[in-house]
C-alpha cells in the first residue's frame, strides 16, 4: 500500500513537471522579495534611466554587489530568470524602438507604472501594448497601420498578436475570414512572399514540403495529404481553387498517369447511360462542377455539348430558376444554345 | 523633453528604415518530386519609404529543368503611411474577394474619417511557359471604413476578363471587428455578378476567457461560383458545401494545449459530423522540443475517414533536433486502395541561425503508391536577419 502510494506520488510529480505546473531548472526572477526588501530597481538595472539606453538585463556584477558569495560559479541569470523572459528581452532589443530614459521622467521613475504585475514573476517582463497606448496617442498610426513607428522589422519577429487576430485555435482555417478586413494589418508582419508560399500560382513546392523538419509549422496539407486529397477535395467542393488553376488537377493527374489516357475513363460504372439511374455524372457534376472543369473545361467541353445542346438527347443542365446575365451569343451560352434558334 | 522625444522618434525611424538587405538561399532534394529545388529569397529597403522583395527557384522534374518568379515585388509608402503602392509579381487579396497571383500595380490611400481607397490592376501569373488561362487581365477595388481599435468594414469589387469577354464579376463585404478585449467577430460575404449568386460566406465569432479561446465558426460555398462564368460548368446552378462548427482550444496547464474541433459538413444531401481532437505538449518553457497527438473524423457521404496524426520534436545538443511525424488514414470504403493509408517522417535538423540543414526518410502506403520510401535533404543559409 505504502509502495503503490509512493509511485502515484512520483508519477503525479512527474507529470506536474512535464506539464509545467512544478518548475524545474531557471526559475523566474524574485522580483517580489527585492522589491519588497526596498532595492530600487535602478539599483540593480544600472544606468537603464540614462540615455542612450538600450534594453539590458543586469550582468553577475550587479548580483554580487549584495550577493557576495555567490553558491556556484555560474552565470546569475542561467538559474535566475525564465527562459521566456530571456528570449523576449533578446526580441525585444532587436525589433523594439524603445527608450527607457525617454521614459524615465514621465513616469517620475516608477517603473511599475508600466510593468505592472512584475511582482508576480518575470514570464512577461515586456508590458503589452495596451500600457503604451494608456499615454501614447497611435490613431495615427493605426489608421495608416504604420506599425514601424514603435516596431522595427515585424517580419522577422516570432511576436502574434496578443489578443485580437490572435493566431491560435484553427488558424489555418480562420484566417481567410478574419484576413478580410484586416489584410493591411497582416503586412505589418507578413511579406509578399508568405501569402505567395501557399496562393502563388508558382510556388514550387508547399512550405510544409519545403520545411519537412518542422512538424508543427502551419502549413496546408500537412503529412499524408497526396492519400487522402481527394477525400479532402470531394468533402469541399471548390476549396481548392482557392489556390490552384481548376487544371492543376489534370497536370498533376496526366503526369502521374492517373488521367490523359484516351483509352479508358476514370468514372465508376454508371456514370453515363441512357437511364436515369445510369448518370451519376449529372449529380457529382452538380456538386462538384469545379473536379468536372479541370478535365472537361476547354475544348473538353465538347463532350458535354455532344448531349446537353438544345434540342440534344441530355436535356437542359440548368437547375429550375436558373439565370445569368450573359447574353446568348457570349460563351458558354452559344455552346448549346445556337444563335438564331428559340431557347 | 518634446525636442528630446523628436529627436528619439527620428533616430528610431531612420534605424527601422536603414533595413540591411535579408537573403535566404534553399536547396531541397528529393528522391521523389520535385526532385531538386533551389530557392533563392531576397528584400530589403533601398531606400526611406521603399521595400523590394523578390523570390525565384528552379528545379529538376522527371529530367525537365524548370525556373519561375514566384514573387517580385516593389513597395513603396509616403513618410506618413497614408498613400502606399505595389509593382510586380504578388499575391492581391482584397476584402472578401478571392486572393489572385498577378503580375501588376496595387495602390492604397487612407482617406480622412477612418476611410481607405485601395486598387489593382494586373495580368494573371501563369506557371512557366503555359499560355492556359481563363482570364486575360483583371481589375478591383475596395473601400473600407474603420470602426476605430473595433475592426472595419469594407466593399469590394472585381471583374476579370478574357480577350474583353466578362469571365468573372464578383462584389465582396468584409467585416471585422473586436469586441471587447475577449471577443472577435469576423465574416466576408462574396456574390457573384455575372452569375447572379453567392459564392461564399465565412463566419468566424471567438471569444477568450483566461485559458480557454472558443470560437464558431460557418462557411457556405457554391462551388459553381467559382469558375469563370464562360465555362459551361458555371451553368449547372448552385449545390452549396456547407460547413459548421465550435472549436475549444485550452491552455490546462503551462506546457499543455487542447484543441477540440466539433462541427458538421453538408454537400448536397450528404451532412456528416466532423471531429478533430488535439493534444500539444511542449517538454521545455520555449516549447523547442514538444509532442502533438490528434485524432480526427472527416469528410462526408461516402468520403469519410478517420486520421490519427502524432508528432515529435526533440532539441538536442549542438543545435540539432530529432522530429518525427506520423499519420494513419482509414478510409471507410477503401474501394480497393488499401484500407490503411499510413505515412510517417522522421528527420535530423541541425539549425545555428545562420545555416539550416536537415535530412529525412519519408514512408508511405496510399492509394497512389502501394508502398512508397523517399529521402529528403536540405540546406538553407540565411543573410541579414532573415
């Protein structure tokens, strides 16, 4: 009993650990306990209010100033910050148009006037947007979505909009939607060639193709897609025009030899036939008149013309209702319906 | 202290814009196609208000060499960022409408109360040599107000033609807004002028609260819509894909994500449920070695099948990595072509932040090879801060 007890307590603590509910290794900073023992924090981030000043954290000396037997030889801040503050510090200098002595004065050297919540640990020592715009008109640059006034080379940022347009969930998916009225703000941080990567009528190969090392990049047709495309396709009909040419199909198709060969036809038996119940063409042409398209579009259309003219054995493919504001003489009306003959 | 916060404001402006030009070269090799690709990326800032871009690769194919722009581009914006323009090869995405490759201008201006102007005019981008197209030349433009830090709404329209004949006539709405700090809501609607009719509708509410974003989510699309109102295909009327559903995604521990998708497909008569669930474990606080697992139910009438996918990355010393990927599809007719579709890759990264290189083994059963192995290679170097 008592050993069964100990395994579920060793097991428990594992998993908090694995979860990151116990942390192990760098622990965030004691901001807490030094601003509660009254160190100011210019004490210890030395020279911070004075210009120029770039963003810095403090090095060993500033530690052993008060801590003078350090217990190991190792850099304070390897065991003493989180590794998440560290790297949002390195892409913060890089990218961020920022002047702690510019802001020294109006903040009459409150530093927690915009750290707010530093007490609670460093995970963020970066203040969000929001406390800037507390003080900072940016109408300006947000109508003119002029994100450079504070931002220096979004583009090679790792940033994501923190809370709206905000990159998680199915992003992939719900991108398009919310592309749609904020397509200046995705050039803030995107380039041409990262909507091309996936939209470009010349891209080469897919970024999950061209990164295969990178099982968690966001990419379209991810994995096993080639087995299970036309699953995928047939379940949303169209989608895939929103980024191939309807004939992309057939190029891929003929140079694979799956289609293109003359002598014998890709559809099920049943297809086409003299009885209704022998023309599944008619109802999978419906649903899907994009997959149609990609063979039959073109000269290919001749196939359909053959029965579906007027007067012709198919009879008309117009659903009831059906309109358009084409004039007969324009393609694709003509195909059937001969100039000079009643409709 | 207004002159010092000048001067700072022009000495950080004439730093962003003093961008050193980025360069990215990339070689990948394949056993299966493309066989070889070399990819070379390029931008930088030429100059106060202007920004070039170009990328272009070639390749080997079953022995046919091949090369393409995929996008050259020049921009160009006014000190204040009010008026900005576009030259080249790039992608246009305008509001609701459809994103197109052109070869073309673009230009936007932002107008007094919130209001934006923008335009394009271009030719379509066509792969290689091909002259295959349906269109000739196409122009739109959209007009957007925005509704302060809350979102916009915007009108869109465009029409492509071939040799003067109306291919495409299409009118979008956009809207987008932020409710709140907690609350987003997005759609766009597309109609079709030239076949009078919807072409699409997406929908997409989310809402955050703490850990837990939850967001629903509709679409509608009349796949007839879509192609060029000159193909007899266009003609056959609407028969709408339809799809709906809630996605969760919850942060329940530091290291841990859960996603859960629940939603349901329509087409024709055909309505299916459709289910993904995902797990994300990153195994260190920066999420450089991590674990994905995710199973999923898809597709409709006789289309359905069920997926498991999983992943691994592990960092190891010395700047590499260990990742693996692998996926199993069951489809529930298998008409003859298998009835497990497995697929996996396991790669070793090796990245310093200067080069890239990795190497893989990819395997696969599917309906078009019975039982397939490749070996991938690639090699990337980076210039500037690319």
């Amino acid at each position: 009993m008592r050993r069964r007890a100990l395994v579920i307590c060793l097991a428990l603590t594992a998993c908090a650990g694995v979860l990151g509910l116990s942390r192990s290794g760098p622990q965030p900073f004691p901001h807490r306990k030094h601003a509660t023992a009254g160190i100011a924090c210019t004490r210890c981030h030395v020279g911070i209010d004075a210009s120029p000043s770039t963003l810095h954290l403090p090095d060993d000396t500033a530690c052993t100033t008060c801590h003078t037997k350090p217990h190991n030889q190792g850099a304070c801040l390897g065991c003493h910050a989180a590794p998440g503050a560290l790297a949002e510090l390195a892409e913060a200098r890089d990218h961020l148009v920022f002047d702690h002595a510019v802001h020294a004065a109006p903040s009459r050297g409150d530093c927690m006037r915009c750290h707010v919540g530093i007490a609670d640990g460093d995970d963020h020592l970066r203040p969000p947007m929001a406390t800037c715009f507390r003080c900072h008109d940016h109408d300006a640059a947000r109508d003119a979505r002029r994100c450079d006034a504070c931002h220096r080379g979004l583009e090679d940022t790792r940033l994501l909009p923190q809370s709206h347009l905000a990159h998680d969930g199915d992003w992939m998916r719900e991108h398009g939607t919310r592309a749609a009225a904020s397509g200046d703000s995705c050039q803030s941080c995107h380039r041409e060639s990262f909507c091309a990567d996936c939209h470009g009528k010349t891209a080469p190969a897919l970024p999950a193709t061209r990164r295969f090392a990178d099982p968690f990049g966001a990419s379209v047709h991810r994995a096993g897609f080639t087995a299970r495309h036309s699953l995928e396709a047939r379940a949303e009909p169209g989608a895939c025009t929103t980024c191939h040419s309807p004939d992309r199909c057939a190029a891929c198709h003929t140079s694979r030899g799956v289609a293109g060969d003359q002598r014998r036809s890709p559809h099920p038996p049943g297809w086409v036939g003299p009885a209704a119940a022998d023309n599944e063409h008619g109802r999978q042409a419906r649903r899907d008149p994009v997959a149609c398209a990609s063979c039959h579009d073109g000269a290919g259309q001749s196939l359909c013309v053959g029965c579906h003219k007027v007067g012709g054995v198919g009879g008309t493919p117009h659903p009831p209702g059906w309109s358009s504001r084409l004039p007969m003489g324009a393609l694709p009306c003509r195909l059937c319906h001969t100039p000079g003959r009643s409709p | 202290m207004r002159r010092l916060l000048a001067v700072a404001a022009v000495a950080a402006a004439s730093r962003a814009d003093a961008d050193p030009l980025r360069l990215r070269a990339d070689a990948l090799s394949t056993t299966a196609a493309p066989a070889g690709l070399l990819t070379l990326e390029a931008d930088g800032s030429p100059g106060p208000g202007l920004a070039a871009e170009a990328v272009v690769w070639t390749g080997s194919l079953a022995d046919q060499a091949r090369g393409d722009v995929l996008v050259i581009a020049l921009r160009a914006h006014t000190a204040d960022g009010r008026a900005s323009g576009r030259i080249g090869r790039f992608v246009e995405s305008l509001g609701a409408l459809r994103p197109i490759h052109v070869d073309g201008a673009a230009g936007r201006v932002y107008l007094p109360l919130q209001l934006a102007v923008e335009a394009y005019a271009g030719v379509p981008v066509v792969p290689g040599l091909a002259t295959a197209r349906a269109w000739s030349w196409a122009t739109g433009g959209r007009i957007a107000r925005g509704l302060g830090d809350a979102g916009s709404i915007g009108v869109a329209y465009t029409q492509q033609r071939d040799d003067g004949r109306l291919t495409s006539e299409e009118l979008g709405i956009d809207a987008g807004t932020a409710l709140g700090k907690s609350d987003d809501l997005g759609a766009k609607l597309a109609y079709d002028l030239a076949n009078p009719g919807i072409a699409e509708v997406t929908a997409s509410a989310s809402h955050r609260s703490g850990a837990l974003r939850s967001e629903l989510y509709v679409s509608h699309r009349a796949a007839s819509h879509l192609l060029p109102a000159t193909s007899l295909f266009s003609v056959l009327g609407d028969v709408p894909a339809e799809r709906a559903g809630a996605v969760a995604t919850w942060r329940c521990a530091p290291r841990l994500d859960l996603v859960a998708d629940l939603g349901a497909r329509r087409v024709d008569r055909d309505v299916a449920p459709e289910l993904v669930v995902r797990a994300r474990l990153r195994l260190d606080d920066l999420g450089t070695s991590a674990l994905t697992g995710e199973l999923r139910r898809d597709g409709v009438g006789s289309d359905m099948w069920t997926g498991a996918r999983g992943a691994a990355r592990i960092a190891l010393p010395h700047a590499l990595a260990v990742t693996t990927e692998l996926e199993l599809v069951i489809p529930d007719h298998d008409r003859g072509l298998g009835a497990v579709w497995p697929w996996g890759l396991a790669a070793l990264a090796w990245d310093d932040g200067t080069w890239q290189a990795a190497v893989a083994v990819e395997a696969s059963a599917s309906p078009q090879d019975r039982r397939r192995v490749d070996v991938l290679g690639q090699l990337s170097r980076r210039w500037g801060s690319r």
